[in-house]
C-alpha cells in the first residue's frame, strides 16, 4: 500500500524544491503532466477531467455567475475541449469565494455540488517553481509598475464588480516594499494554511506552500516576476505530487 505524506512541514520541504530537484531526490513517483496534455486549471468542484468533458455542457453559467471574472471557455486555440471552462492563473485565479457561486450554477454536476465551501476547493497545488527569480529570496524590492497587469485587467473588464475594486486597492502600495505578494493576496480566510513568508538560508525570505493550498492560483496571478516565481499545478492533490514509495 502506498504510504501517503500528510505531515505539512514535510511537504513544505518538498514545495519549495520544484519538479527537478524532487525528481533528483527520488521522491515523485508522480507527475501532474503525466496525466496527459489537457490539464489546466478548472473551476472549483470540477470532477476528474474525463467525467467533466462528459457533463459539461457548455453553457457558461459558471463563468456568469464569477464575480472576479476568473472564468474563461476554451476556444479553438486551446485545444481539446473547446467551450468548457477554465482558469488561466496567469491572467486571474480563483478568489474561493464563500458560497461558491460557480459550482452553484452549475446545471449538470460537471462542478460537484458537494464542493461548498472555499476549504472544499481543489483545484491544484502550488509549487514555487522558479525560486531563483523569486523576489523576496534575492531581497529585490518589488518594482514600479508590478501592479499594472491587474490595473490593465480591470480597465478590460466591462461588468467589474465592487469586489473587483477592493481587490485591486488591496493590491496596492507594495512598490518598493519586500515582496510578499503571493502570501499576502492567498484569498483563504486562513492564508497561512496554505502559505507564508519564512527566512530562508540567504537572509532573505521565501514563500513556503502548505497543504492547505487549494490550488486557486492567485498566487501566480500576482506574482510580480515576468514569468510567475509561484504557480499552481492543476488537477492534482498534495498527496500525489509528494507521495513518496
Ligand atoms: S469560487 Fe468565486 S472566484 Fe472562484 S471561480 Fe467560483 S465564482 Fe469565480
Ligand atoms: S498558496 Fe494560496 S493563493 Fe496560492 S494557490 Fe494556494 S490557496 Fe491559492
Ligand atoms: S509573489 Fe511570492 S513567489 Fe513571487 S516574487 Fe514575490 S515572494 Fe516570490
């Protein structure tokens, strides 16, 4: 029987290494782009990808009903399984709203209804895939303009919601500041079940991942670096992007 790692701080450890370094240690007996080219981010309470191309029928409620505008549907240019929803972490991850209206206005189970409650979200896992980069690890204050994708994203939004303008003014002031973006924006009523700023080895600090992380890629939304530091696995749980033999 395969032994499950449960311990947080362990899979701390492993969260801060990336696919290669766990790789090299001998610990992944499982990778999440194993399960095959169409694994993206789904909205919350999607079943297993197979079983929500087959009830998903496309009709956009969930993406309706977003008040972060966090949804998207899959044109042509995506690939397989044109029309269904998805998330796309770079431009707006999921903000794990309490009710979850998404999946509440799902008509055809493709997003579980058992999925209630932001802890009930499992989207994926984020990793800090680039930790060289990492601003906060190179004492590299965040840059001017490190706010701007958003600022651009919500001048596109026709519809922008009151809770798209608190977000963007809490998203504001950290020019100059040590980065803690990814820990400070984590939506989780309990951040640090999922992630928090730790010193690390150089005197500077690192983001850890925790196993409360539910995979909403905010995180990786905003991120300042030019290609996100932190991002977020899809489809997969912690038990099986750290299980170990
Ligand atoms: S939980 Fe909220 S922010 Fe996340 S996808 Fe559903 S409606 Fe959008
Ligand atoms: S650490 Fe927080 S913001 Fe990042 S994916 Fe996990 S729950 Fe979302
Ligand atoms: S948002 Fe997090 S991962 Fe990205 S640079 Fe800042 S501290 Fe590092």
């Amino acid at each position: 029987m395969k032994k499950v790692q449960t311990d947080r701080r362990k899979f701390v450890k492993y969260s801060t290494l990336g696919i290669l370094g766990l790789v090299l240690g001998g610990g992944v007996i499982f990778s999440p782009y194993a399960v095959g080219a169409e694994n993206r981010l789904r909205p919350p309470g999607a079943l297993a990808e197979k079983d929500f191309l087959a009830l998903c029928i496309k009709c956009g409620q969930c993406l309706q009903v977003c008040p972060y505008h966090s949804i998207k549907l899959s044109d042509f240019a995506k690939g397989h399984g044109v029309g269904t929803p998805y998330i796309d972490a770079n431009v707006r991850g999921c903000y794990a709203c309490e009710a979850v209206p998404c999946v509440l206005a799902c008509p055809s189970g493709a997003l579980e209804h058992t999925c209630e409650k932001p802890e009930d979200i499992h989207m994926g896992v984020a990793v800090l895939e680039f930790a060289d980069t990492c601003l906060a690890m190179s004492n590299t204050p965040v840059p001017k303009g490190y706010n701007q994708k958003m600022i651009d994203f919500t001048a596109s939004v026709v519809n922008l919601t009151p809770l798209e303008e608190k977000l963007l003014e809490k998203f504001s002031g950290y020019e100059g500041e040590q980065c803690t973006l990814c820990a400070d924006m984590c939506p989780l009523s309990n951040p640090l079940s999922a992630i928090a700023m730790v010193p690390d080895e150089k005197g500077g600090h690192k983001p850890e991942i925790y196993d409360g992380c539910i995979g909403c890629g905010v995180c990786q939304e905003v991120c300042p670096t030019k290609t996100p530091s932190i991002v977020v696995k899809p489809r997969v749980t912690y038990e099986q992007y750290y299980a170990s033999n």
